[in-house]
C-alpha cells in the first residue's frame, strides 16, 4: 500500500520517446510493466516485489535525461519527474546479449531431464538476443575442480559448440571440438579466459584448434588478438 503522504501526487517520466504518469514510489520496471513495455527479467520475481536485488542485468535500461547517465536496473530504478528511459537501445541490446551469454557459458545444461522443457526462458533469451549455442562445458559434468584442463589437459570444450551431452567428457577423454568453435565471439572470450585461468599458452589453443575449420580458427585468433593472447 502506498504511503500516505504520497497518494495523489502523480509525476512523469518518459519511456522510448513516450511520457508517462505514474506514483512516486514505482520502479521504472513496475512503469514499464503497468503499461504494456516488455523488459526482459529472470531475478525479479513480482510474487516477492519488495525484494528486487538487480543482479541478473536483464532488465537494464538506458538513462539518457533526468537521472544519472548509463545503463541501470529498471526494477530498482525509481522513477523520478523528468528521468528518460530507453528499453530499446543498442546499448540495452548489448548489455543484455550479455547478461545471457555469461549466463549460459556459466550454464548447467540438462535438457533433456529440464522440467521447463519447451518453455525455458533462459533458452527463449536466446533466441531473442540471437545466440546461437552454448559451450559443450555447460553439459559436461566434470566442472569446477574435475575440470580436465585443472588437470593440464587441453580439453576444446570451452569454444567448441554443444548438443553432444558432452559425449566425449562424459566418458572420460576431452573434447576434441568435433562440432566446432562458438562462432559467438563473446562467448568465446569466456572460453579463452578458462584457459587463461588454467595456464595454457596461445600456442596450445592454436594448436589444439587445429581441428576445425580454418575460417572458425581466423575468428579465435581476431578474439585472440583482442584479447591481448596474440
Ligand atoms: S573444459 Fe572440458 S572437462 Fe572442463 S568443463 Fe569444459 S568440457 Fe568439461
Ligand atoms: S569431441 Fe565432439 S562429441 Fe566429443 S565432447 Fe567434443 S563436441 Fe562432443
């Protein structure tokens, strides 16, 4: 229930070029939803609206007058008289592309046992924001300390493209990259900081991703370079 010294006061605030009146203790988000303008959200759960922790940067949007300028939160972002918001720029795009990529490549994936099955959020992000795969690490079940590369194995999981159920890991060898590499280039930065983190030298990734095609490699060296590892 609102405060009482706030009820009846109304003030504006834009969102996508658009003005609208709200109560000056709603969320951008809370503005957003009440008037039909889809914001992306996984943390925010509206059953328990008063605890909104903004961690999972779904639902960023764009401050571009009235507030501090950049990305921000919207369900923590309080709306304020003269703040401007943007759900649709290319900014909002990226930051967000991004949020499920560092999702996914951090992902568990069982599929196939997923009770969401056919209905997954996370996968349908995926699409939303066109990412096309999610490394064979996301399916493999020797993470974290049973990694093979802590064991100093070469292991191409990390840039080599999902849907085999991790065949290869599951069975105890590593992962030979027979799919491919991510053609995602953000994704693959996660990839290489793995190998990065376990020790392993340009030269050794180069080598080991002498498996696939030539066009796949020249993407892993631009990252590469990039990345400062060339
Ligand atoms: S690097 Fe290889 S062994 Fe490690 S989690 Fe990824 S696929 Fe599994
Ligand atoms: S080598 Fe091929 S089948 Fe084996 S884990 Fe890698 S992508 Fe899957």
């Amino acid at each position: 229930m609102m405060p009482a010294k706030t009820m009846g006061v109304k003030i504006k605030m834009t969102i996508d070029g658009k003005e609208y009146e709200c109560e000056p203790n709603q969320t951008v988000l809370d503005v957003a939803g009440a008037n039909g303008i889809p914001i992306p959200t996984l943390c925010f759960n509206p059953l328990f609206a008063s605890h909104r922790s903004g961690s999972c940067r779904m639902c960023l949007v764009e401050v571009v007058a009235g507030g501090r300028p950049g990305l921000q939160p919207s369900c923590t972002l309080p709306v304020s008289s003269g703040l401007s918001v943007s759900t649709v720029s290319k900014q909002v795009y990226r930051a967000r592309r991004l949020a499920v990529e560092f999702l996914v490549s951090e992902h568990t994936q069982k599929c196939r046992d997923c009770p969401a099955s056919g209905g997954c959020t996370l996968a349908k992000f995926c699409r939303d924001y066109d990412i096309n795969g999610v490394p064979v690490c996301s399916e493999c079940p020797n993470q974290r300390e049973s990694c093979l590369l802590k064991r100093g194995v070469l292991c191409m999981g990390p840039i080599t493209y999902a849907n085999c159920n991790a065949y290869c890991t599951r069975k105890g060898y590593r992962c030979e990259g027979c799919h491919s590499t991510l053609v995602n280039e953000d994704v693959l930065r996660f990839g290489l900081a793995a190998y990065r983190d376990a020790g392993f030298r340009a030269e050794d990734i180069l080598e080991g991703a002498e498996v696939f095609a030539h066009d796949k490699v020249s993407i892993l060296e631009a990252v590469m370079k990039r990345e400062g590892m060339l």
